[in-house]
C-alpha cells in the first residue's frame, strides 16, 4: 500500500451553493467520485474505485439501520424517530468539534454513551407505556417525537448544511489503480469495529443472551424473573447508541442538515427491510447493497437517480424475498 496521495483526486473546498448541491442531490455515495459521460469509455478501475467508495459508505449506513433492526428484533417498536436521533447525535459532534476541534472518530465513544444514554431514558420514560398500546398509538408518539427534534435542531442550528473539516478530507490512498479516499475507510473500518463490537455483546455477555432471551419469548423471560422493561431500555439505548455512533462517522463523509433525519429515517427501513427485518447480520448486508447501488447509479446515471435504485432492490427483494435477504420466514 503507497502512502497518503492528496493530490489523486482533489475537490474545492465546500461552498455554500456546494453544501446544498450535495444535500439535494440526496447524500450521493459518490458525491466525490468524478462524473463519468455515458458514451465515453469508463476504464474498469473508476468502476473499482466508485464500488469501494460505495461499499465503505455501506457499511456505515448498515450500521444505523442496525441499531433500527436491534429495535425492532427485541422491543417490537418500529423507531420512527431513528433518522432524526441521528442528526441529534451529527450536530452535537458538529457542537465540540466547532468547539474543541475534536475529530469525529475521537468523539465516536462519547456521543455514543450520550446517545444510549438519551435513548435508555426515552424508553423508560415515554415508549415503555405504550408497549401493549395499539401499533397506531407508537407510531404516533414516536414521528411526534421526531417532529420535535427536526423543529428543535432548526431553531438551535438553523437550516443550513454544516459540516467538519478534517485534515485528510480529501486524502486517499493508492494501490495500483485503486484508489480509496481516506474518509471512506476510516468511516468504513469505524463501522466494522462499532458493529463487531454489538454482536460480540449479544453473543458472548449475559445481558446480550437476558436480552436475546427476551426478544425469544417475551413471557418465558417474565416467568425467570429477568426485568424485562429494564432490558427493554438498555435495547433502545444500544440502538440508539449505535445510530449515534453512525451518525458521527457518516460525517466524516456526508454534510447534515436538521432535514436529514426523515431522509435517513427512510433509508434505514430501506436496508432493514432489504436484509431482513429483525437481522444484525441482514441489516450490514442491506447497507452494503444500498451502498453499492447508489455508488453505481450515481456513476452510471446520475446521483438523483440514486433512490430510485435503491427502491428497486428493495420491490425485487420483497417480490423475491419477502423477509428479507437474511430475514427468517413467519412460522
């Protein structure tokens, strides 16, 4: 592997008509990529790189619909607000780093713990009473909820896009013809790590296995005794946590605005359903897809088109697929 090659592919600096441009352009997984014409020849390594790039970015996106999918597979509560929790977690990161000049990888643990702390208290507190309400009743609390963080974030931060500089924005690294920006593989190499790190805990803790238990059977978990509310909230808090974590890696990559989180909230349900609803492991594979497909949409067509794509995977798994690529059929 060479070292840092700034110089590879370089972009001006991000200009106010430039922030909007990406953001309306729909968070482009190959936002930096170079626009390729369609009837000129494409050498097979801008191909490579763009498919990196999408995949890197994937696996961030994987792990904020993970946390949506650990949610769900044990609370049986569809988190509404998941989208808009993430732009919580990105403008509080925005906050230090305008503050401390801390760089977002560094402030990952942090604003992770916050966020499960947030989200440890509004399960205890808010979801927890509507439990064994009717699926409407959730669904309204919780896009209430999300309204409320959207219209907070607008007043506190205004609508502008913001974003962080980093000293290797637009550093990358070459092998061969591959080249790789820097920020996509520390967000990607982040994402693995913050993901490894939850499956280890719900295979090999005691709280992970409580918790697995409670998902399993809900009464059977009552009948040993375990305090399911509390593990309930630990849930949401993990999930939580895990979308504030990718939340402060995706802006590494991606500008935010408090918009964002309805936009994001989508996205998740697209990969969850695409990898299967209730799946750790199918929530990674569908971010890595949706990743894939933009990447390449935005590279073959243009980035607008990028959401269209995505919800074609989505209709073909449902047509072919119905739970999911790695979902599990109802009994």
């Amino acid at each position: 592997m060479a070292g840092l090659v700034p110089a590879i592919h370089v972009f001006p600096a991000k200009s106010h008509e430039g922030v909007e441009a990406r953001h309306k352009a729909g968070h482009d997984a190959g936002a930096r990529s170079p626009r390729i014409h369609r009837d000129s020849f494409v050498p097979i390594d801008v191909y490579l790189n763009v498919a990196i790039g999408g995949v890197l970015t994937g696996l961030v996106y994987g792990l904020m619909a993970l946390g949506l999918s650990v949610i769900f597979g044990v609370v049986r509560v569809v988190n509404f607000a998941h989208g808009e929790m993430m732009t919580m977690a990105m403008y509080a990161v925005i906050t230090v780093f305008a503050a401390l000049h801390l760089d977002p990888l560094v402030l990952l643990v942090p604003v992770a713990l916050a966020m499960f702390a947030f989200g440890y208290l509004v399960q205890a507190s808010i979801i927890n009473p509507f439990i064994t309400r009717p699926e409407h009743s959730q669904f309204l609390l919780l896009v209430a909820m999300a309204t409320i963080i959207v219209n907070v974030l607008l007043i506190v931060f205004g609508p502008d896009a913001q974003n962080v500089q980093v000293s290797y924005a637009f550093d990358s690294y070459q092998i061969g013809k591959i080249i790789v920006d820097a920020t996509k593989l520390y967000a990607g190499i982040a994402a693995i790590v913050v993901a490894g790190g939850l499956f280890a805990f719900f295979q090999y803790t005691s709280l992970g296995t409580a918790i697995r238990a409670c998902a399993d059977n809900y009464t059977g978990a009552l009948v040993v005794g375990l305090d399911v509310k509390h593990l309930y909230a630990l849930t949401f808090g993990l999930g939580t946590a895990c979308v504030g974590a990718a939340g402060t890696i995706l802006l590494l990559i991606f500008d935010v605005t408090p918009s964002a989180g309805p936009a994001y909230t989508l996205l998740a349900f697209v990969i969850v359903i695409t990898g299967g609803l209730g799946s750790m492991p199918g929530a990674l594979v569908g971010g890595v897809l949706i990743g894939l497909t933009e990447a390449m949409a935005g590279l073959l067509f243009t980035p607008s088109a990028k959401s269209m794509f995505s919800f074609a995977i989505l209709v073909l798994v449902l047509l072919l697929r119905p739970q999911g690529i790695m979902g599990r059929r109802a009994a």
